[in-house]
C-alpha cells in the first residue's frame, strides 16, 4: 500500500523578527495593496512517508520538524497528514 503525505508549516514565533515577511509587507504597500497588516513568512514541506498509519506518520513528520525541520527556539510548526 501507498504511504502516507505529510506537510509541515514552519513559522517565525511570534516576537522574532521577521524580516521577509517585513519586505514583502513593504513591496505589497509599493504596489498599491492597502490594509495589509503584518506579514509573516515561513516555509511548507511536503513529505512523502513510508508509514500507512496516520498517527504513526503525524509523530514521525512532528520528530522530523522538532529535530531538523524547524528552528524551535524561533520557529513553530504545524504537521497536517493528507490523505495519500
């Protein structure tokens, strides 16, 4: 059987500087776009895992992202498991 898809959101905390999401805020001001508040910018990782169990493949993509995929001092991250 096909394993299952996990995809980790990985996001400045809040209170850390964030100096992309600060120069998009600015470029889309530039452009016109009013009434954007603050902007954050982070990262998607989509993973593609052996494991056919969705909590089995939610612990494993959590450890991954704890260990390697996020900078937990700075970072927060979400883990969604997709349906393969």
């Amino acid at each position: 059987p096909a394993g299952m898809k996990a995809r980790v959101t990985v996001m400045p905390k809040a209170g850390v500087l964030d100096p992309q999401g600060k120069a998009i805020g600015q470029a889309l001001g530039s452009l016109g776009f009013a009434g954007v508040g603050e902007v954050r910018a982070g990262k998607v990782i989509e993973l593609e895992l052996a494991e056919t169990d969705p909590a089995s493949a939610q612990a494993a993509a959590e450890e991954m992202a704890r260990r390697l995929l996020a900078n937990t001092v700075i970072e927060s991250f979400r883990v969604e498991v997709l349906a393969p």
